[in-house]
C-alpha cells in the first residue's frame, strides 16, 4: 500500500478514534476540534515511522520527475544541433 494513503488512514484512524468517544459527552464542534489537537499531537508520537516512510516514498518520487525532466531536456538539446 502507498505509504501516503497508510499514513493518510492511521490520522484518520487516530482523529476518529478520540472524536467518537467525545461526541457522546460534549457538543460534535468541541469534539471534533479536541480530536483534530489530539490527534496532531498523537500522530507526532505514534506515527512517525509511517510519516518517515511516506516522506521518503514523496523525495523519491520527486528525484525520479527531476532526473526525467533532465533526461528530456538533455534529448531536446541534442536533438536541436
């Protein structure tokens, strides 16, 4: 699985996992933003091995779009002498 969506669904699961709970004892807006904080502050902690694997899945994908767009421009200048 594309380490972005894994870390994408753990926040999502993190972000749930407290706004559900405290939606039963406060209003849905309050619990909501308590788990949006929580769950930053969780994710920080928790996941940061999934958030090294996607940044590093992201840098790669990005070295890979620059070396192609050096290799088409090194094309098109040997194409034009």
């Amino acid at each position: 699985m594309n380490p972005v969506a894994k870390y994408f669904l753990a926040r999502l699961g993190l972000f749930a996992a407290i706004a559900v709970p405290l939606m039963f004892f406060i209003n849905l807006w309050l619990a909501m933003a308590v788990a949006l904080l929580g769950s930053m502050v969780l994710g920080f902690v928790l996941l940061r091995g999934q958030r090294e694997a996607m940044i590093d899945h992201i840098d790669a994908a990005a070295k890979r779009r620059q070396e192609e767009k050096r290799r088409l421009r090194a094309e098109l200048a040997g194409e034009e002498r």
